[in-house]
C-alpha cells in the first residue's frame, strides 16, 4: 500500500483511520511470514484466556497486557530488522549476523521477562 500524503479535504479521524490500516496491514504480514509472532501471538491469546478464567484483577491484567505488548512489539521490531538488514546487505551475513543476534536476544529477554511474570500472576491461583 503507497504511502500518501494526508489531504487537507480529509478529517482527523479518516487520517486516523488510514493510519490504524496501515498497522494492520502490517500485523496482517507478520502473521503471514512469521512464525516466531504467530507462536507469540496464540501464547498471548492463551493466556488471555486463562486470565478470564481466574478473574485476574485489575492489577495482575496491568502486568500481562505489558508483558505481552512489550514481547510482541519486541517481535515485530526484531523481524523488521531482519527484513532490513536482509534488503541492504544481502551479502554481509557475518555482519549482520551480529545485528540480527542483538535483536533476538532483546526479544528472548522481554519473553523470559514475560514468563516471569506470568508465573508470579498464575501461581497463587493454583493453590
């Protein structure tokens, strides 16, 4: 989809509208061409659910939105490095071998952190 420049004949919200488009076109990507953000994406909605099924609180549901948000933005910034530096320097693998390790380990990070969480939040309400 081209990106265009906003027109002064169209409201806030339409351009707001326009914009939100975009964002799903690029969730939509992803899902297609990811497999790590799909896994991501179904472990998210999993635990959403088992958060419905304990009642979690408000402040517990605090945490999980962030986790999850906070893994799934990683993921999707992780990929958007790969596809870039894959583009620009196809032939520098060693390279960028370093770059696209960097990106997975922030990942690997907000998921462990993730899990951290989850335990703390979904323990108590096994016992």
């Amino acid at each position: 989809m081209p990106i265009e420049k906003d027109n002064r004949n169209t409201s806030w919200f339409q351009r707001l509208i326009k914009r939100f488009l975009f964002a799903l076109h690029g969730f939509r990507a992803a899902w297609r061409i990811e497999q790590s953000f799909r896994i991501q994406v179904v472990s998210a909605l999993i635990i959403v659910i088992l958060g419905i099924v304990v009642r979690l609180t408000s402040f517990e549901w605090m945490f999980i939105i962030v986790a999850i948000g906070a893994v799934l933005s990683l993921e999707l910034l992780n990929s958007m490095i790969e596809k870039v530096l894959d583009i620009l320097h196809p032939e520098a693998r060693e390279r960028v071998k370093i770059i696209k390790d960097i990106s997975a380990a922030a990942v690997l990070i907000a998921a462990l952190m993730a899990i951290g969480i989850g335990l703390i939040v979904f323990i108590p309400y096994l016992y």
